[in-house]
C-alpha cells in the first residue's frame, strides 16, 4: 500500500512539473501573412490572446483591443489577435481578407496570426495549451465564444483568461497588465 500511494504521489507530481515546464515560449504559430513566428519573440512582455472573428457581435472590441496597445504595448506588452471561425461561421474570410479587414475598419496594428481552430477536434496546439490545466498547469478554462481573451506573463505563464464580454479597457484587464 505504501508502495502504491509513493508512485502515485510521484506521478501526480511528475504531471503536475510536466505541465508546467511547457509555457507560451513553446509554440511556434503562423502569422497572418503565413510566416513562422516563435512565441519566444515576445520573452518578458505580458501577452492578451484574443480569438477574434469579423461578423460577431463583439467584433468592435478591436477598436478597443486597438486602443489598449496604442496605449499599453510597448516593451512590456503585446496583443495578438488569433482569427478563428468556430462559432456560427462568423470568420469565413481568408488570412488576407481578415488583414484588410482588421486594417480598414479598425486600424489594427497589433499582431494578427493565421485563423486557426480554438477548440474541437482540430483545435490548435497552443489553444490547447491556453484551455487545459493539464497543459499550462494553472487552469481549466474553455473558449466560450469569438473575443474570450487570455493573459500571458512575462516569463510566459498562464495567469488569466477573460470571457469575451470582457471589455478590453475594463479595470481587471489593465489592472494586471500594469502590474
């Protein structure tokens, strides 16, 4: 029994280190223009995912993710807008439609990556990593719908997520951003 209980406490141990050796560093996506990008660009920076769709209702919080990176990014923080069409088809354009899209109506300058999947089957290695504890070690916390926002530290761990209702200038985004 002793035996038994020991490898246990090892093994649960040994996933719980596992999960969290790997951190946003890790991942290499595809940016908007099709280019490779290591997420280790962004060491010591606080980094918000958003998975952002052009026909959703919340689709004008890029004017709001727009103006918190005019305001906020800089060496120590960054947003990275995540295209993904898997909630009512509300991102069906391609990689180069969503750029002229994003750029014309609302002056995005942050970084825009490929459109990728943020959940199902096929979602995309670093979804999975933002939405499963067993993968970054801290939380559970499934993508709800288009906007649902993740905050990265600066050594790339997991800290919080914000359903999409969130506004991006709310006071519990910007709190932990400049913190």
């Amino acid at each position: 029994m002793k035996t038994f209980i020991l490898t246990l406490i090892i093994t649960m141990m040994a996933t719980v280190t596992n999960a969290q050796q790997k951190s946003f560093y890790d991942f290499t996506v595809k940016t908007i223009d099709g280019k490779d990008l290591s997420l280790s660009t962004f060491k010591g920076k606080k980094v918000l995912v958003v998975n952002v769709a052009s026909k959703c209702g919340f689709t004008p919080q890029y004017a709001k993710l727009q103006e918190l990176y005019t305001k906020y990014g800089n060496d120590n923080f960054v947003i990275i807008g995540f295209p993904a069409n898997n909630f009512l088809h509300q991102e069906p354009g391609s990689n180069e439609e969503i750029k002229q899209f994003c750029t014309l109506n609302y002056g995005v300058t942050f970084p825009m990556m490929a459109k990728i999947s943020v959940k199902g089957k096929d979602i995309a290695p670093l979804y999975k990593w933002l939405t499963r504890k067993s993968e970054n070690g801290v939380e559970d916390a499934s993508v709800s719908w288009n906007f649902q926002k993740f905050l990265i530290d600066e050594n790339g761990n997991w800290i919080a997520s914000f359903s999409p209702n969130t506004d991006p200038l709310s006071e519990k985004i910007i709190s932990k951003i400049t913190q």
